[in-house]
C-alpha cells in the first residue's frame, strides 16, 4: 500500500471476477483518468481464468489487490474493497469496459461541490453514447429502478448502474450484506433511509455481450426484487 501521499481524494474499487481480457486494460485506463490523487484497489473474487496472476505480478504503489480465497460474490468484494479505502470519495468500476475512467470527474463533481453525498451515473440520462444491446435488459432495469424508486421514494432512472460514488465517511458506516449482485437494491435502500444528498448524473455505456464476458442474469433480476422488497420493508 502507498505511503507517499498524506490525502487521497479517491478510492477506486474494482471488483474482478474472471476478467482476464480486460482486467489490466481497465487498470491502465483508471489510472489515466482525470483524477491526480487516486488509489486503485482491485479486489479478486477467486478468479479461475488467469486474472490472479496478472494481479500478482502487479508492484505498482497506486495499485492495492485483494484476494479472495473462494468465490463470494460482487457484494462481498465490494465490501473488502471499502474495508481497506482510504479516500475521501468511493467510487465502483467494473473489471469490464462498459464504463469509462474519464467520466470519474463528472460522477464525483456533485460530490466535491459539496452539493451531494452519494452520486449514480446513470446510462439512461443525458447525450453520453450508449451501445445498443439488449432489449429485455434495458427493459428489466426499468422495472427494477422503478420499483426500488416505490419504496425509496427517490426518482432515480439507473439503480442498476456500476457507477455509484460516496462520500467514504457515509458508505463505511454502511453494512453489506449481499454477497452478489444484489448489492444494487441493498445500497440504495440504505442510502435512502439516511439524511444525505443523492444526485444523479448522466454517463456513457459500452454495454457488452454474453459472448464477450457479461454475468449477470434473470436469476440476479428475481434477487434482486426480493432485495428491493427485503430492505425497504424489514430492514
């Protein structure tokens, strides 16, 4: 771990799971952002597929990894990832390149301003280019979004989304406790329920296929409204 910089504006968690062709690309591409004072934690969720060894011959300073000793999931990698964040912001990026570094200042700006507390990229807002992919997935998000924003009471338009920024003093008092993609409800019905500022700003979206390494699935969309309705309701 780095100790050359006294203030870190920003930690980049990224959690990897079996993302061996665009893994060390994505790092490359985080560290290029637009933000100067940064920390990269790549947090590996047991991949079988070769991404532990790119990660472990890793020495760069600006470059923590975490290893996972048996798959638990993105909500459980996230959460070993904010456990050990030292900057003031909390941003999520996938080990994908469906979302791009560059936007970091765009996502965290609200944030900065001291106008808001968590920010949500959303893909479905704003002039950003949007690759065109799946139908029923553009039309299960809405469905999820709109149902999450019932019991919320927030007008979101992407709960879904990766990009999910927080001030680092907010999300750390935050229990995690799915282990898996229904990290997404869980988050924002939390966030919901506390006195803090959430904004949304628009984001580009290089949505990939299920050939090129997309997971997640219907099974995650039905955990998903169990978690909508689990953490809204009884929690």
């Amino acid at each position: 771990m780095k100790k050359s910089k006294e203030k870190i504006l920003l930690s980049v968690i990224v959690p990897c799971f079996n993302e061996i062709k665009t893994l060390e690309e994505v790092i490359k591409k985080i560290k290029k952002s637009p933000i100067d004072s940064l920390e990269i934690i790549v947090v590996d969720d047991f991949s079988t597929d070769g991404s532990r060894d790119i990660l472990g011959k890793i020495s760069d300073e600006d470059v923590i990894t975490v290893f996972h000793e048996k798959n638990k999931g993105k909500g459980a990698a996230l959460s070993s990832g904010i456990n050990i964040a030292r900057g003031e912001i909390i941003i999520i990026q996938d080990a994908d390149l469906e979302y791009d570094p560059n936007e970091f200042p765009q996502v965290i700006g609200p944030i900065i301003d001291g106008k808001a507390d968590v920010v949500y990229g959303s893909r479905f807002q704003g002039g950003q280019p949007h690759r065109v992919v799946y139908y029923w997935h553009r039309l299960g998000n809405g469905f999820l979004t709109f149902l999450s924003n019932v019991f919320t009471d927030l007008n979101l338009t992407d709960m879904e989304t990766c990009y999910k920024a927080f001030r680092s003093s907010l999300i750390k008092k935050i229990k995690i406790e799915e282990k898996r993609f229904g990290f997404e409800p869980e988050i924002t019905a939390k966030v919901s329920k506390l006195d803090c500022r959430i904004y949304e700003v628009g984001i580009s979206y290089y949505g990939r296929t299920y050939k090129e390494g997309k997971k997640i699935g219907w099974k995650d969309g039905v955990r998903a409204i169990y978690c909508i309705l689990k953490y809204n309701l009884f929690r």
